[in-house]
C-alpha cells in the first residue's frame, strides 16, 4: 500500500511529470514538491509525487551503517 | 535500481545483524506499523538473521486489513445500485465482508474497475457523466493526499458524478492506542517510511514522550530495517526514548507540508473502528461538511449494524501482535490466500499472507 | 472559475421495506402524508413481504422520512423492520400509492380482525352519516382482516369484498389520502355494500331488518347471528326458559355460555370489573372477559352453572352494536355449532346445522373465508392471560430470538391448535377446538393446508404429540416427505412458557394438566421437569394413582375420588367412598375396586388435574363432567378465599432419584374434615393452599440440587387462578423467578409452540 519507489524526473508539464524507472515511465503530479527539477529522484505512489529523495542523505546512511559494522566489537 | 540496490547488500546485512545479536542482551519485542514493512521483513527472512531475543510483531500496518467489515458491505451496497462505478485500489478486490467481496460482486455484474490512482477514477467520472463513480478511500496517510488532490480536481473541473467513500485511517493515534494497551508489550517501534515522508517524525515524538517507547523510522531495504532495528536495540539498551530517522533520504522533521494541507482542507479528523482494535479517537479521516457533495455515506440510507466476524477468524489478535498467524488454528488449512477467511490473509501486505508466502514450510 | 456543486440540491434515492403487521393498517396513507409533508416523490404499495417504499430528495429530507416511518407508525400497526438501500435516482415529482406487486418472498403478517373503532361508532349513530345505522361500517382503523382475507397481499381483490363494487363516494373516500376510509379494503355503505337478511329473505333496509331481530330476541327466541368470525347463537341471558330450551339443542349440559353486554354500564352491573379487564373489554382485541359474577343481577342461573365466573365482551361490529341497542342489553351469545364442533361460518352450513337450535338466522352476504372464534381472557393480578387465542390476536406472530427452520407443530387433542414458523416468527393459529370429531378434524386439516399456502410455508420438520392416539398425531404421520419429531406433551408445554417470555437455558418447569402421555407410557400431569428446549429431565411428579376406567375416571370423577381413597385408606376406602361421594354406587364402588385390583383398564397417572377432580367429587361438588374442568372449576368457585392452611403429604425420593409427592396424608385429612363438617368452601381453599406449597416446596428442593432459580408454570391447571396466585405467591417468597404464559394459553391450546420449538432445535442438531 505504501509502496513508492524511487523515480527520475525526465520530464515537467506544468503540475504533471514524467517520471522514469529501470525503462519504465508513468506521469506523476507534482503539486506536493514545487521545487522539484528535471533529474531529481522522487517518490511516487498511487500517481503522486510525494517526496523528493535527498541523495546527500541516501549516502549519509550507507556511511554510517559502514560505520556500525566496522566498529569494535 | 537507484537507491534501491545499495540498501540491498547481502554482507552488510549480515555484519549488520551481527552487531545487532551481540547489543541486543535482554529480550525485545519491536512492533512494526506498516504492511510494505511486514512484507520487506518477511520477503529479505529478517527474521531469520535476528538473535532469538530480538522479536518483530506485526501490528495494524495494513490498510485493507484494519478497514471494518462493515464499511467493504457499505461500499458492496453501493455498487449494488446499476448506476454506480465502483473504483477501488487492487488490494481490496478479495477482501471478505459479510457475505460477498468486490470480485464476487463484479461477477454478479457490479461494474467495479481496479485503479492505479484516486485521480484515474476522477477521470472515469468525467468519462461517464450518467454514471456516478465512487472511489474507496483506503489507506493511510501516504495515500490520503492523492484522494484530496483528486477531490480538489473533481472540484476544479465541476463533476457532480464524482464520489469517495472515506476509509482513511492515522497512524500515529493507533500507535498511541496500542502503546496504552496493558495487553500488548511493545519496547519500540519500527515507524512506517512513507507515511512519514508526509507527516513527518515529530508526529511521532508523543509517543516516544508520553509512553517511553523508542521510535526509528525505517526505510524498505533489508539495509533500512536493520539499522532502524540496531537503532532501536541501541535506545533500548541506553535506556532513551526517542524519534529516529533511519529513512532520511526520504523522511525530514517537518514531512512534507502541501500534501498535508492539501489533506486538511479536504478531510477532518473523525473517531474510527479498527477491525481487532475497536474505535480509536481521532484516528480516522472524513469529508469536510464543504466536501460533502463528494462524499459518499451520504448517498446511504444508514450505517449497517455490526455485522458478524468469521468465528474461526483471528485477524483481531494478529493485528494486535498478541497472536502470530501461524498460532491461529485456520491458518494455512481453512484460511489460504486461495480462500482467505479475513483480511490478514487477503491483503497482499497482510501479516498472514506474507507469512504463507515466505515462511510456511513446505 | 470553479464551479462548486450544491449538495443541497441534489437528490437522492432510496428504496424502503418495511415488514410487521403493516397492511389494513392505514400504513399507506401515513407513508404518502409523511412524503408530502418531507416534500419526497416516488410510491408506496404493498407488497407480499409488507410494505415498499420509494422515495427521491435531499438528503436531510430522506432522513427525516426515514425516521418518521420508524417512530410515528399509525398505533395499530406494528413493525417488525425497516431495511433501507440506496437505488438509482429516477427524477420524477409527486408521491403515489401504487397497486400491490407481488413478491417471490411472502412474510406471513397478516392483520387481525379489529373491533369497532370509536368513529365508527360515531358514524353509525349520527342520523345525518351516509353510514347511519350501516352493520357492515369499517375504515383503516376497524374492522374485519383476517377472517375475509382469501390471499396476500391484502386488497380487496383478494378478499371476500372482491364481488361488492364501490360506488362512486365510496370509491372517493377509497382514493382520498387524507380520508380515513383511504385503502379501507372493505370499505361498503348502504348503497354499494352487504346487507342483512332474516331467515333467508335478504332486505336492503337494514335498520328494519336488526329492529326485527331485537324484537325477537326481546321475545325469548334464539337467533342464529353471522358475525365476523362465524356465526353465533344469541338469546337474552337473563330469560331461563329459553336457555334452557337453547342448551338442549345445543347439547351442552354444563358449559358455561359466552356473553354480549350492550355496554360498559350493563357489564358493571353483572360483573365486577377492574381496571385492567375494563382495558381489555375495550381493547381493539376485545375479547371475552371472564370476572367474577354479581349476584342477584337478573342473569340466569343457566348462562354458567356451578361457576362464579362470566364470560362477558363488549359488541365488537357495527352489527352486534346496532342490535344491542334495541335487544335485551345481556344476551347469551355463544359459539352457534353442536356440541364440540367448529364454528359455523359458511352459510348453507350454518343453515343445515343451526336450523333446529335457533328460531331464526340473522345473516348477511358478507363470505367469511376463514372461521374463527372469539378469543377469552381473563385477568389475573393486573394482567391479561389468553385461555383461547383466536379473534382480534390471530394471526399475529410471536417474535422469537432465533430463526427457525419451517416447522409444522400439530398440537394437541382439545383446544387445539397448530404452529407454523418462519425465520423468528412463529404463527400460532386460532383454536380449532376438540379433534375427536370428524368436523373439527376435518377443519383442523382444512386449517392446516390454507395456512401453509397463505404464508407459503412448506414445512419441512412436523412436530406432534407422544401419544399415538391422537388424531393431532395421526395427522402428523400421515404427511409425506417430511422429517417427523415426537415432543413430549408436558415438555412441549414449558417450551411454550419459555418461548413466550424468551428464555432460554434450562429451567424448573411446573407442568400441571389433566393428562399427556408420558415417556413411561403412563399419563403424565403434575410434573416437575429441568427443561431447556432440547431436553427434559423428569425431576418430580405427583405419586401414581390408579385411574379406573382410564376415560371412564374422567368422566365420572367419583371413580378417580375412590381411587384415591383406596390408595391413601386401603379397603376401607371403599365404604369411605360410598358414604361420602353423592351418586356412587355400591356396585360402582365395588367394580372400581375390583378393576384397580386386578390392575384392568386402570392406567397409572400422576396428574394434578386428576386429582382436582378426586377431591370435587369427595366435596360432593361435581360427579359428572360434561365439558373438560368441569369439576376443578367448580370446585375453584366454591373456595372462599386463599388461605395459608395445609394438609399433609411427603416429597420423597423414589428409585432412580425422582422426587415424588405422596398425597395420601392431604387425601386422608380431607376426609377427616368432611366428617367433622368443616364447610366445603374451606377445605377446598385449604385444597388448592396445598397444591401451591406443593409447588414451591418441590421448587426449593429442585433449587438445592440444580442451583436454577428460575420456575416455568405452563398447563391447563394454572388457568385456576385461585391456585395461580397462591402459587405465584409462594414462589416469589422463595425468592424465585417465575415466569407464566399471557398471550399464549397455559391450556393444550400452547403447546403447538412448545412442540415447533424443540422441534426445531432437534432438527439443527
């Protein structure tokens, strides 16, 4: 049900995107992220964007789950 | 797949759950609220790499699984009449009501269409003027600002065919709930991902105060669930009670504030049953008397009296985590996903489902 | 610019059914005012199932529609559901009553018979009303139902109005929804409607025709009148000869007669009446009433011998009214058949069979289609109890908490009746009276078959009776193609009880009658079972007696008092007996006891009715009975008052742990009384003191073992209420939980509803 993946923005039309994942592309509105660019990875689910994803924080997490596993035990 | 893949690595989540099996040195039962998690942990065998004192329990994290018998009858009534579109999210099409679902209905002849987005039924509205389409609104509040939008749009373009039956439901007040029920051992939650991309992680924070309970919100890799399941053995062990982001490429304090206003000026906070759980203050959604045009209870003559539950059914102590599926006597014999009894077992994020699909053993 | 809807103007539709008695009831009319008033369009007709309403609007509107049907109904109707469903809008304006549709699913609600309504009273006397002095008035609110309905749903084609067409006021009174007489199915006035006739010669002017008849009846004659439910045979009550003269035609020595009182004035000076049977008198039911009898009021000694009781209704059709207007204000007005036969309602029949009991026959050409008599009731501490169901109750169902499956319950021999249930309703039907003759059988059977097509009930479980004789029984075993359960007779009788006051779960049940054949093949009737509907255990009963002469011993009650005496004095019982009971023989005496001895035709029987019987006869009250409880009756009016008084008897535990009550003590200080000359009056009040500390010493007992503190009276004995209410009385001290029949009688004419009962449970299990 919460099911939302990560998408690419390819295209903007106004409130309506089209958004691109592993060759697949659907439209999504995206009147919840007005700054949303062309590039930007968003969430979609059931037909709306509802969240940009930050890339700056998908590398933080990676970091420190690096960080937990590398720590004394 | 971006963003996706990285969070998949197989030697991490090992190491990772080795951490886990050495910090977790008293016994914990973590309670997760969101049904794509009840399947992430069942699908990736979570389960399987957790120390024996680490225990996940699924709780009322399905949509369709929570939503009342008697609102599925009420949404079956309407399609009864030979005027009306049913339009429905695919995962409500099997769920039982009392004594039919939508598939045994659309057999029957009800027009009932599966979509993919609440706007998509706006869009069969505006195709069928002499028909009058009503969409079920099921979900929680990731799902919520879509059907607001498609109300607003309904609005916008002037469609007097256009309807929902509201069945949204809030998370956070059920975690409350079960948080006060002397019944139910919780020593933390793992928070929904999506949900809180919308509302944001301070919605949690009463919780965390008010009842001491830890609060991670989790992403949907194996990655995301173990380190918010390490974060969470981390508060524990330390003795805190807080409101983590494991999920903050996603999830921000704030969540995201034009869907939520968005939702507000459409719905209002009502009182709401959970099946298993009974009625819940201020957990449910419904229409603004602004909206009322839009809303669908209107077009029906009363609410249905309770009706009975499958004797045999224990969907109610399940979505409680008081019972795993494999402890209720029909799972897997009279309860299957070819002929589910309740909701559990329909849902494909069902706790019974996702446990029939992973784990039975063969 | 968005354009916003207005969900204030759009309108909604919503489909209505609603069940319950809700036909001939003015429930159309009251939907098409509230419609009006709601501002709503669409139709209201009757359907099968009860009534279907469509109704279009705004929301508010619709609610506000919906529950006004639900809380304002008209105060005759009486509604079981109201299951609403959203439909298709349909446009329109205006709101119509539509002819009936006819249903695949027919729900047995049928309205009874209704008496005389107040303004119907008004119309037939005001000089000016169209309706002046018309016997056949009627509108939404009155008159007849269930006797002229032929077929459901109910409207006038199908009733046995269909020959009469309206006349053109009539007519519009028929269509004016703000008329009373709007959807009046019988609807009829002088011009278009039935008349009277007088020994076969029919006359239009009916006022002359009823002058003539009073006349007559102020005359000494007896009248054959045709009511509502059949016909009846009327002369003045106070007027002895022709009493007399009517009850040797009829057949019946000693049957009390049924009573029609002008008015209330009238029944206050023969009877003394209290508030609850004044409410009953005239209630729309308006039964018979049984109250005690003034003295010295003028009513012949004849009307109801050795009772202290009358059975007294008020006129209950514009016709009786009319007639008692100018008639002596008492009449006798008695059931018009044989003896035990049932009541004549078709007239070449009433004609053959009444033609040399009455002087003459007050018809009319109104069909009755289906007979039945007047219901009786009498009053005990401030509420109603039905001795016979049948006109103004019939056939409204009783509600029960559980759905059953199709049951045909065959009943008893006397009184009977039968039971028919669907889903949680369960019809019982009038009485039919005695089956052990061939009309009564013939009715009872002719009965049977109408009531299951009209409810279109195919039974598929029959329940009967354990004794095989019956001809309820025979009946019973003769259909085809149908699962058969036998029910125990006193079994069936706390069933009754039980589903009346919709208990369930096991309870002491107290079931005293005159006979039923018992388990053991013994005749059963002072016991005391642990009863729930699947099953019953026989926890205590009277100890056996011999009856001598089985129903020899019944009819002549002095065999059953020697029986007694023998068993309680031994051979001396015999002299005893001869001293003290009137009319027994030496020679009867001596062949009872041989017959006893010898065990011949002398079945053993535990029952209290029986024993009633054995000590009204030692009284020297009544030797020989012509009508059933003759002799407990009349020794019931002969007890002054209640008393704490007892006589002796042992409770004690016999082999295989049955209590039984041993009343050989009661018997032998009884006869000790006599010879003191202690007045008859006292020892029967002592009698029935006895009986009731019976009861409740026997509960408490049962108590100490079972722990179940809750007591079911049911049987034909209770319908003593002198016994009633010491026993009620005494329970109560105790600390039970009694509970007691009402609208279903306590006599055979209940235990149809026991039998469909355990039946029906016995078929799910």
């Amino acid at each position: 049900m919460c099911l939302a993946i990560p998408m690419k923005v390819v295209q903007i039309n106004g409130n309506t995107a089209q958004v691109e994942q592993g060759g697949l592309t659907r439209s999504a509105r995206i009147d919840f992220l007005p700054g949303v660019r062309l590039g930007d990875y968003v969430l979609v689910h059931a037909g709306i964007a509802i969240e940009q994803v930050r890339p700056e924080e998908a590398e933080e997490t990676l970091r420190l789950i690096r960080a937990i596993i590398d720590e004394v035990r | 797949m971006r963003y996706v893949d990285e969070f998949r690595d197989g030697i991490l989540a090992g190491e990772l759950a080795e951490h886990i099996r050495q910090e977790a040195v008293r016994p914990l039962q973590l309670m997760e609220v969101c049904g794509t998690h009840t399947m992430a942990i069942a699908r990736c065998g979570i389960r399987s790499l957790l120390p024996k004192s680490v225990r996940l329990i699924s709780g009322p994290g399905c949509p369709v699984c929570v939503t009342p018998q008697s609102q599925i009858d009420r949404f079956i009534e309407l399609g009864r009449c030979p005027d009306v579109v049913l339009a429905t999210f695919g995962d409500m099409i099997r769920v039982p009501g009392t004594d039919s679902n939508l598939e045994a209905e659309r057999a029957g002849g009800a027009d009932v269409r599966v979509v993919y987005s609440p706007l998509d039924a706006v869009a069969i509205a505006g195709e069928n003027p002499d028909k009058r389409v009503v969409f079920f609104g099921v979900g929680f509040e990731t799902t919520a600002p879509a059907v607001a939008l498609a109300i607003l749009e309904a609005q916008r373009i002037g469609l007097t065919n256009f309807y929902v039956l509201c069945a949204h439901k809030l998370i956070p007040p059920a975690m409350t709930a079960l948080a006060g029920d002397p019944e139910v051992a919780i020593d933390g939650f793992i928070c929904p991902g999506h949900v809180s991309t919308i509302i944001g992680s301070a919605a949690y924070e009463p919780v965390a105060r008010e009842h001491g309970i830890p609060c991670v919100i989790a992403g949907f890799e194996p990655l995301d669930i173990l380190q918010a399941i390490h974060m969470l053995v981390r508060q524990a062990v330390d003795g805190r009670s807080e409101v983590e982001v494991q999920y903050s490429r996603a999830v921000s304090r704030d969540g995201n504030p034009a869907a939520v206003e968005c939702v507000r000026t459409v719905f209002e906070t009502a009182d709401a049953e959970w099946r298993g759980l009974g009625t819940i203050p201020g957990s449910g959604l419904r229409l603004r008397t602004d909206f009322r045009a839009f809303d669908a209870s209107r077009l029906l003559p009363e609410d249905s009296a309770a009706p009975l539950e499958n004797e045999a059914c224990e969907c109610g102590l399940i979505l409680k985590g008081l019972k795993s599926p494999s402890d209720c006597g029909a799972f897997g014999t009279a309860c299957t996903p070819e002929h589910p009894l309740g909701p559990c077992m329909v849902s494909s994020e069902g706790a019974c489902a996702a446990e029939h699909r992973y784990s039975r053993p063969t | 610019m968005a354009r916003t809807r207005s969900p204030e103007r759009e309108t909604i539709r919503w489909q209505i059914a609603v069940s319950g008695t809700v036909q001939g009831v003015g429930f159309r009319p009251f939907v098409y005012r509230l419609a009006e008033k709601y501002n709503l369009a669409g139709w209201v007709c009757n359907t099968a199932a009860g009534v279907l309403i469509e109704a279009e609007g705004r929301e508010e509107d619709l609610r506000g529609f919906l529950e006004s049907v639900r809380s304002e109904a008209p105060a005759l109707a009486s509604i079981l559901a109201v299951c609403a469903k959203m439909v298709s809008p349909a446009g329109g304006a205006g709101f119509i009553i539509r002819g009936s549709l006819d249903d695949a699913e027919i729900q047995p609600i049928v309205p009874p018979d209704v008496a005389m309504c107040a303004d119907c009273l008004a119309d037939i006397s005001a000089p000016g009303n169209r309706r002046y002095r018309y016997p056949f008035t009627n509108c939404t609110n009155c008159g007849p139902r269930f006797t002229i309905i032929r077929r459901i749903p109910y409207d006038r084609p199908n009733t046995t109005m269909h020959a009469f067409r309206m006349c053109p006021e009539c007519r519009a009174e028929y269509e004016n929804p703000m008329d009373r007489r709007f959807h009046a199915q019988p609807n009829a006035c002088p011009a278009c409607g039935p008349h009277l006739s007088l020994d076969g010669k029919s006359c239009p002017d009916d006022p002359e025709v009823i002058s003539k008849a009073a006349a007559l009846l102020r005359d000494g004659k007896t009248l054959a009148v045709k009511g509502l439910g059949g016909y009846h045979l009327a002369c003045d009550a106070r007027n002895t000869e022709a009493l007399s003269a009517l009850r040797m035609r009829k057949g019946r020595s000693g049957k009390p007669l049924a009573m029609m009182c002008a008015d209330l004035d009238e029944i206050r000076r023969v009877c003394e009446v209290d508030p609850v049977s004044e409410a009953l008198l005239l209630s729309p039911e308006r039964p018979i009433v049984l109250m005690p009898a003034r003295p010295n009021s003028g009513i012949s000694p004849l009307v109801a011998p050795g009772t202290a009781s009358l059975g007294v209704m008020l006129p209950y059709t514009p016709l009786h009214q009319l007639l008692l207007a100018e008639s002596p204000p008492s009449l006798v007005m008695t059931s018009g058949n044989l003896s035990e036969e049932p009541i004549a309602y078709r007239d070449e029949d009433a004609l053959d069979r009444l033609g040399h009991v009455a002087d003459h026959i007050l018809a009319h050409n109104r069909p009755i289609h289906m007979a039945c008599d007047d219901s009786v009731a009498r009053v005990h501490a401030g509420a109603p109890m039905l001795i016979r169901r049948a006109r103004g109750y019939v056939p409204r169902p009783i509600e029960l908490d559980v759905s059953m499956p199709r049951v045909l319950a065959c009943g008893g021999d006397l009184k009977s009746t039968f039971c028919l249930t669907k889903g949680n309703l369960a019809l019982l039907s009038q009485h039919l009276g005695d089956l052990d003759n061939a009309p009564t059988l013939e009715h009872y059977r002719q009965s049977v078959d109408h009531c299951c097509r009209f409810f279109d009930v195919q039974p598929e479980v029959i329940a009967h009776d354990l004794h095989p004789d019956y001809h309820s029984t025979r009946y019973a075993v003769s259909v085809d193609g149908c699962r058969k359960v036998g029910v125990q007779h006193h079994h069936a009788h706390i069933a009754s009880c039980m589903a009346e006051n919709r208990l369930s779960g096991p309870v002491i049940g107290v079931a005293f009658d005159g006979t039923g054949c018992g388990t053991d093949g013994s005749i059963w009737g002072g016991e005391f079972l642990i009863a729930d509907y699947d099953d019953f255990q026989r926890a205590a009963h009277l100890a056996y007696v011999p009856m001598p002469g089985g129903e020899a011993a019944i009819r002549r009650p002095g065999r059953m008092a020697l029986a007694y005496l023998l068993h309680a004095l031994g051979p001396s019982g015999e002299n005893i007996g001869v001293e003290v009971v009137p009319d027994l023989s030496p020679a009867e005496a001596y062949a009872v006891r041989a017959q006893m001895e010898r065990g011949l035709n002398a079945p053993l029987t535990s029952s209290i009715g029986r024993l009633f019987d054995a000590v009204s006869a030692l009284l020297g009250i009544c030797t020989d009975v012509t009508y059933e409880g003759q002799a407990a009756i009349e020794m019931e009016a002969r007890a002054l008052k209640p008393t704490e008084r007892t006589y002796d008897y042992h409770v004690s535990k016999g082999a295989s742990g049955v209590l039984e009550v041993d009343v050989r003590p009661m018997i032998a200080g009884i006869v000790e009384e006599i010879r003191q000359g202690t007045p008859v009056e006292t020892i029967s009040s002592t009698f029935h003191s006895t009986v009731a500390d019976i009861v409740a010493r026997v509960c408490r007992e049962l108590r100490d073992t079972t722990g179940l503190n809750r007591v079911a009276l049911s049987g034909g004995v209770f319908q003593n209420v002198l016994l009633l209410g010491m026993v009620l009385k005494r329970l109560n001290d105790s600390g039970f939980e009694v509970f007691r029949h009402s609208l279903v009688p306590c006599n055979d004419g209940g235990i149809s509803l026991g039998q469909a009962v355990i039946a029906a449970r016995r078929y799910a299990t």
